[in-house]
C-alpha cells in the first residue's frame, strides 16, 4: 500500500497516454516512462495485459483497452484518462500493424486495414486529444510514423504508404497546432525487433530492441525536434537515400527484389 507522500507524488507526476502498448516500442515505452515517475495509461485492444499491468501499481498504471479504428471508442479512452488523473500532457499514438506484400500476393483488403489501422486510428486519436489540448494551449501527440514512410520500398506497399501518410498529415496539421501552444511531433524508427518486424525474412540493417528504442524516446520527449529518429545512423542513411533522384533510387530498389 502506497503512503500519503507517495500518493502525493503519483498525483502530481505527469500523465502520458502510450497507445499500441502491449507489445513491441508501446510496451516498452510504458516501462520506460513509468520508471521515470510518470503515469502511464496504456491502451491496446489485448485488454487481459492491459490489467496484469495495471495491476502491478494501480496508482501510476491504468488499463484503457480501446480499437483505435473505433473513433467514439478513442474519444471515450481520452475522457475516462482526464477524468481519473486530469489533463493528458503527452499522447504517444503508436498503435500500428505491418505485413509485408510482394506483388504476387497483391491485395487491396491489406492496403484497407492497414490504413484502418495505422493512419486512420491516428486520426482517430488526434481527433479525441485536440478539443481539449487546444483549449488549454498546451499539451503533445506524439506519432510513431517510421522511415519506411520517407521512401517507397520493395514488399512495404501497404506499410510504407501508411507512414507516409503519417509524415504528411504532422506536416500538415504542425503549423496550426504549434500556433495554439500544442506540439505535435513524430517518431520515425528504423529496424525494431518486435513482432511485427519478426514478419521479415531479410537482415534488417541497424537492427534494435523495444527498450533501445523507448530509452530514445522517453529522453527525447521534452526535446525541441520536430522529428525523434532512432536507430540516428539508420535514420541519416534513409534521409539521404530520400534525396536520390528516381534514376539513381528504382535501380538500387530493383536491386532488393528476392
């Protein structure tokens, strides 16, 4: 049982809001933030974790299942967060899924749900945080994009347009949320083992764990950067690669064919 002091200090410890944090980065990035006195509200649709978790300090962990494809679903996680520990200072939309598609195996229904998934519960997350983040002038969303977003891939079709997707909309909407004191900022990662890169039949280059990748993060999320990038090397080499004009870059892609 927590003491008073202790309860005081769970009370006045900053709230974030990992969603995707079952497995993988989110899972991690929950780990990390409450090792640094943060509370952490952590939403996935594996509701069974969720509780284990939550279980192990009520005080500072709390179980929000949630389908981000669900928009009311995401507005109702949003309210009961506020309504237990207040205002939500840093939201990390994470939540994503990845299958690689070779052309053979074209299908449309992937491109659909990983769009469902990986853009659209984002939407669905801005959408539940900006009413309230707005009228306070304050507050950051966090976007876990990936830098499979800054150039078309081999087999990454559906993924990869999803991330671009993402890249596109913070772009966007940066200006106008900036002007009204809320951040809105991105997290592109390179090669994370989790389960979904475990998918992957190929050397994955700058290869890190969740918890290499969440350390990044967490120490980063105060910063000022527009862009948290993790693995750093991995990221410059696909910045530059972004930059290579198509007569250079589709042979070097043709390259990667199986």
């Amino acid at each position: 049982m927590l003491c008073a002091h202790e309860n005081r200090a769970a009370a006045d410890s900053p709230v974030v809001w990992v969603v995707g944090a079952s497995t993988g980065i989110g899972a991690a990035l929950v780990r990390a933030f409450y090792k640094q006195g943060w509370r952490v509200a952590m939403s996935a649709r594996r509701e069974a974790l969720l509780r284990e978790r939550e279980a192990e300090d009520p005080s500072r962990l709390l179980a929000v299942p949630v389908d981000v494809t669900d928009l009311a679903a995401m507005h109702e996680a949003v309210k009961r967060i506020e309504s237990r520990w207040g205002e939500i200072d840093t939201a990390i939309l994470n939540a994503g899924d990845y299958q690689p598609m070779s052309l053979a195996d074209f299908s449309p229904a992937l491109f659909e749900d990983l769009m469902r998934v990986n853009y659209m519960g984002v939407v669905h997350g801005i959408d539940a945080l900006r009413e309230g983040m707005l009228a306070r002038g304050r507050g950051q969303i966090l976007i876990t994009a990936s830098v499979a977003g800054y150039r078309g891939l081999p087999y990454a079709a559906p993924y990869g347009a999803t991330k671009a997707a993402l890249i596109s909309l913070a772009e966007s909407l940066q200006p106008e949320f900036h002007r009204h004191g809320v951040r809105l900022r991105i997290i592109s990662p390179g090669f994370v083992k989790t389960p979904l890169t475990d998918k992957n039949d190929f050397k994955m280059p700058g290869l890190i764990t969740p918890e290499e990748a969440a350390a990044v993060i967490v120490r980063e999320v105060r910063g000022r950067h527009f862009e948290i990038v993790v693995p750093k090397l991995f990221a410059w080499v696909m910045k530059r690669i972004r930059c290579l004009p198509y007569w250079i870059w589709l042979p070097l892609a043709r390259r990667m064919l199986r």
